[in-house]
C-alpha cells in the first residue's frame, strides 16, 4: 500500500465537518482550517494511473472534491475550496465530468458573495 496524503479544507466554524479528520494549521486571514487526509491506497494501482507521481495528489483533491460535490455532501463554494480551484475551474472540473451545476439558494449567496470581493 502507497500513502497518497490528500488535502481538504474546511471552514473554522464546521461547515463541512468529519471527525475523523487531524487539523494541520489555520489560516487566520480567511479562517479556513487545512485538513491532511493520508489515503493507504494499492501500490500497483497508483502505479497503473495516467499520471505523474507528483500530480497524483493534485488530481485526487480535484475529484474528491467533484465527488463530494455531486453528491451533495458540498456546496459550490466549499468544493472550489476543497479542490483548490476558483470558482471557473472547479465549474470547468465539474463540466469535464458531466456532474451538473446543483444551484439553490446557498449557491447563490455564495456567487453574490464572491462577486462582491472580486
């Protein structure tokens, strides 16, 4: 088995919460906690992925967060947060994954949040 540390990240007052998660340090500027997540994965399985062992990581945060997402478990927001990406991209990653744009009333405020620091 091959550790794959994975990074997730979540807001300081539990907006996305799992217990199971370590905090690593707090980013005092926007109040977001990082979270390291250590996967034990197949070794010949990460061994047999299209990618390159430094990129690993990276496209791993990118589709957990696309997952998370689809499912519901994260709103827009909290999944560009998670996957590291702004607002376009993680809509690029969801696109690239036919994973439709679920869009209420959270979602909204948080666009017209976003567009009020921009």
């Amino acid at each position: 088995m091959v550790p794959v540390p994975v990074v997730a990240w979540r807001r300081q007052h539990g907006v996305f919460q799992r217990p199971w998660l370590e905090l690593d340090q707090t980013d005092a500027q926007e109040h977001i906690l990082r979270v390291t997540v250590t996967l034990n994965l197949d070794e010949e399985a990460v061994a047999g992925l299209p990618l390159q062992p430094g990129e690993r990581e990276r496209v791993m945060q990118i589709e957990l967060a696309c997952r998370f997402y689809a499912r519901g478990w994260l709103s827009f927001g909290q999944g560009t947060r998670m996957a590291g990406l702004d607002h376009y991209a993680f809509g690029v990653a969801l696109a690239e994954r036919n994973i439709p744009r679920q869009y209420g009333l959270t979602e909204a405020q948080e666009d017209l949040a976003h567009a009020r620091r921009q």
